[in-house]
C-alpha cells in the first residue's frame, strides 16, 4: 500500500508523543492524523494532560529519521502499515477497550479478519505441554483457526508451529518493532511463519527494542484478534493468565488444560478453570464452543499411542500421566534399577517418555 508521506509523519508523530487513549481522543475530535495537528491550543489543552500537552508541542528528535526508516521498510514486498479507522481494520479488535492505533504488519494482511483462535502458555513448558500445544494447534487449524500467538518460546513457539505444520494459518504478536525479533532462538520460526503464508504483528515502531512492559500490553491484541483463548499450561504468576483476562474481558471464550495436580505450570489453568474457564481434553471440546466455520475440515484429535510391547505397555500405565520418581516406578513395577532404567530410555528415545527436573520422568501421549 502506498502512503502519503504526510500522513504517514502525522500518524508516527501522534503515535510517539502521545498515549493511545489520549491519541484517540485527539482522532475523535479532529477526524484524521494530520488534521490533529491543526486543533487550536484551547482543544489540545482540554484533551491533553500537561505532560502529554508538552511532549505533543515538541516532535521528538527521532521522528525525522523514523520516518525515513518506515518509508523504506513500507517499500518492500508483503511490508505494511494498518491505522485505526482503515477499511479492513479487524472489527474483533476494533471492539476491545484499547485497540491500537498503528498495526505493523508483515505478511498475509488479511489473516487478521480471519476465523482465529489465541493458544498461549508457559515459556518453560513440561514436554507434555509442549506436545499438547502442537496437537490442538494442529488440530485447530486443519479445523480452518488461524492461530494466534506471540513468538514465545515454549508453548507459543509449539503453537506456531503446530499450526504450519498442519498447513495452516498463524498470525504472532510481538512486542518489539518488526525490524526486530524476540527471541532470537525463533529467528527461523519468524521466518517461517512468513514462508508459511503467516503474519507477523506488532504496534510497536521500528527500532522498539525489548522492553518488559510491551509484552503484557502486546497480549491485548492476541487476545483481541481472537474468537477464543486456549491456555495450555501456566504458572500462577504466567503471562498467559493476563491474555486469558483480557478475553473475558473482551466477551471471548477461555479454554483451559487441565495437568497433574503436583505440577506449577497447571495452578495457572486449574484457577482458571474454577474461575469459570472451559475445561477441555480435545479440540472438539474447543470446537464445541466456538461459532461453525461451515465447510471448515474436521478436527483431527491426538492420536492414541501406537501398539507398544506388552512390557512396555505395562511400563507405560504404570507410569500413568503425572510426573513420577525412578524410585516409585521401581515401588510400582518391581523391575530391578537397571532394566527399569534402560526401558524408560528406550521409551524416551522413542518418543513416549520424557525425562524431566529432578529424576522425574513423564508419559507423553502422542499428538
């Protein structure tokens, strides 16, 4: 999309020196960006509160070269500028308390009016969550979800790529400029996410470095875009607990995983769930709440475990789904050390255990 350079200058300046609730009370009341900076004195005095009133009357330094900046980004191909009020503006975010001005877009645009759904959760995910992350994505986008998610390590990083690996759509916010990515282990994610016919998302201008405060505020936007939120696994004080806040608070759909009751990354999904979350155990639970996409796949569930020798099925139930010690399983199979040992690195080599902190060890279902 070609801008004009000077609208472009009035939507950065306006964006730079001003919050966003404040900027959109200046938008309400002058009808566009540039004509903000034509409202007499007396007007930008009632709107603006004395620190804001002063920075507006003061473009910062940077602005000139920022400008410069977005205008060759904006030149190359699948690079984009979404502003408050455009036509295609995402009408589910549109409708949320603080919908941003600027939407720094780099990608497939239009995936942001699309059929979507949020899957976030811990950065330090069990192995478990890890699967359970890529399992509903791609069970949820074969369905015809966008995924929704931040780029995170861990459980958004799974999504992400549950969702390409299904073939489908996947739209990641993040909390730095474009020009920049967090972490820098999901360079190539980012890369593929684009590859894959995705999005990359941001509010922030080119240059934002990371800072803590953004990523809370980027959660609004995931939560925003999305028809629901899946949190797959969370520690009381996660991250993913303020995204799924912040859809209840936009009249969207919680959805939660239930994990073992010894493990921190569940507390966060279990007080979700007795705050009123959805419990759920497959995507279809999922789909079950959410509106028809009409001529949409069906949902394809995690697989059951392929057939396993009878001894290391045995190995496997006793085991059963909670993070378990070398010790109990020894109480509970009375198979001697050394063979429990080397049958639970057979099973991990195969996929079906992980070995986890502390000597624990875990089943993993397959997905």
């Amino acid at each position: 999309m070609k801008f004009d350079t000077a609208e472009l200058a009035a939507w950065l300046r306006l964006t730079e020196c001003v919050g966003p609730g404040a900027a959109r009370r200046l938008l309400a009341m002058a009808g566009s960006a540039p004509a903000v900076f034509e409202l007499p004195a007396a007007a930008l005095d009632q709107a603006l509160p004395p620190k804001q009133r002063q920075a507006f009357s003061q473009p910062p330094e940077h602005l000139p070269e920022l400008i410069a900046r977005t205008e060759v980004w904006l030149a190359e191909p699948g690079h984009d500028l979404m502003m408050l009020g455009d036509a295609d503006y995402p009408a589910r975010l549109l409708a949320t308390a603080d919908p941003p001005l600027l939407l720094w877009l780099q990608g497939k645009r239009e995936l942001l009016a699309s059929p979507s759904l949020a899957i976030v959760g811990s950065r330090s995910p069990t192995p478990q969550g890890e699967d359970n992350a890529r399992a509903f994505a791609q069970a949820l986008a074969r369905a015809g979800y966008t995924i929704v998610s931040g780029l995170a390590l861990g459980v958004d990083a799974a999504a992400h790529e549950g969702a390409l690996d299904a073939g489908g759509a996947t739209v990641a916010v993040v909390g730095t400029g474009l020009d920049i990515v967090y972490p820098k282990r999901n360079e190539k994610l980012a890369a593929r996410v684009l590859a894959g016919g995705g999005l990359l998302v941001s509010e922030y201008s080119l240059g934002t470095p990371v800072m803590q405060a953004n990523f809370p505020r980027r959660n609004r936007i995931i939560a925003g875009l999305s028809q629901g939120c899946l949190v797959v696994e969370a520690a009381l004080q996660s991250g993913s607990l303020i995204t799924a806040r912040l859809a209840v608070e936009a009249g969207r759909e919680v959805f939660a995983i239930p994990g073992s009751i010894h493990s921190p990354q569940a507390r966060g999904c279990h007080a979700l769930i007795r705050q009123g979350a959805k419990l759920v155990e497959s995507a279809q639970d999922v789909l079950e709440e959410l509106p028809p996409l009409g001529a949409a796949r069906s949902p394809e569930t995690p697989d059951t475990l392929e057939e396993t020798p009878h001894e290391q099925q045995a190995l496997l139930d006793a085991m059963g789904f909670d993070p378990v010690s070398l010790d109990a399983l020894m109480a509970r199979c009375g198979w001697p050390a050394a063979e429990l040992q080397a049958a639970l690195l057979e099973l991990e080599l195969d996929g079906q255990v992980a070995r986890l902190a502390g000597q624990l060890f875990q089943r993993r279902v397959a997905g």
